[in-house]
C-alpha cells in the first residue's frame, strides 16, 4: 500500500520538476500590442544577428578611446588635476587619520599654513568661517558625528566653527580649472559634503 502512494508522490514531483524547467519568462509576459509601433519589431533570424553582432565587436575592438583627441585632452587634465591636489589631500587624512593630532589639538605652524594657504582660503564662505578673525587651525570630532574627526576654525574671539576640505578642493578645483571642473569633481568626489 505504501509503495503506490510513494510512486504517485514521485511521478507527481517529477511533474512539477519538468513543468518548472520549462517556464518561461514568455510564460508570463504581456502578449504584443500590435497597435504600437514600438512593438512591432521584426526579429532578425538567427545568422544575420550573429553577423551583426560580429560586425559590431569587430568595430569596437578596432577602437581605443585614446584615439579621441577630447579624451586625450580630458585625460592629461586629469592627471595634472591629480597631481596639483594630492599633496594636499595625502596631508589633510593623515592629520584627520593618523596619530599626530589628538581630538582638540592644534596644527603645527607648517601644517596650518598649508591648510589655510591651499584648503581654507578656497571654501565657499571663507570670511563667515573666520569671522572676528583667524586664531587656529585645530582637529576634534564633529559634534553631531562623534566619530568623524574634522577641521576645525579657531576664531580670535574663541569660538570654533568646522570646515569641510572637500568643500574648499572642489572650489580650489572650479576656480584653478574651470572647463574640467565639473567631470572631475563628478568623477572623483563623492556627494556633497555637509554644512561645513
């Protein structure tokens, strides 16, 4: 008695099984609307799409972006780009990330000059961030995100204000090369910084 229920409760499996490998996408898709011309495409047969297909690699690969003389443009502005702001940005992580400065240290003379010189003096709002006038540069957590360390405006008058670097290179960037300032900052910074 249990061997037939075991062979219907195969056979019934198996069923399924082959009903499943043979679904298709085309099972469940809307049919045509022939009353719309986007639909109405005729499909190619098979050797002509495979000639075209072949065509179209051979095309490809017979050309190099380096043959377009905007790219060639684009890409020696990019490494020149590169190689003006990365001194400045290898020195602004390893302030913000490395052990020389604690939370709530200021910079050495050298390190804010710099910082000033090539960041601060670039940002959007400069003279709001100074303010009564520019006492220090120092590094401190955010105090809304505790764990991201910033830099911050050491006013005269003793107040502090933080300020974002990535603000003040992408305005370093518009200002310095203003044609690829745009596809640069798109291509290598990530969403717009914060209020800083």
């Amino acid at each position: 008695m249990a061997t037939p229920l075991f062979l219907r409760q195969f056979l019934h499996l198996r069923v399924h099984v082959y009903n499943y490998k043979r679904f298709t996408f085309r099972d469940v898709a809307p049919p045509h609307r022939l009353w719309c011309s986007a639909a109405t495409n005729q499909p190619l047969n098979e050797d002509e799409d495979k000639v075209s297909n072949f065509v179209r690699a051979k095309e490809m690969s017979n050309y190099t972006p380096w043959d377009d003389p905007d790219y060639r443009t684009w890409k020696d502005k990019e490494r020149e780009i590169l190689s003006d702001i990365e001194p400045i940005i290898l020195l602004t992580k390893d302030i913000l990330h490395s052990r020389r400065y604690l939370d709530g240290e200021q910079l050495s003379v050298e390190d804010e000059k710099v910082v000033v010189e090539r960041l601060l003096a670039y940002h959007p709002q400069t003279q709001d961030k100074i303010g009564s006038g520019l006492d220090s540069i120092m590094v401190d957590r955010h105090p809304q995100f505790r764990h991201s360390r910033c830099l911050f405006v050491v006013r005269t008058d003793g107040g502090w204000i933080d300020f974002s670097y990535q603000k003040c290179l992408r305005e370093y960037i518009r200002y310095k090369y203003p044609t690829h300032a745009d596809r640069f900052i798109r291509e290598y910074f990530k969403r717009g910084s914060g209020s800083g």
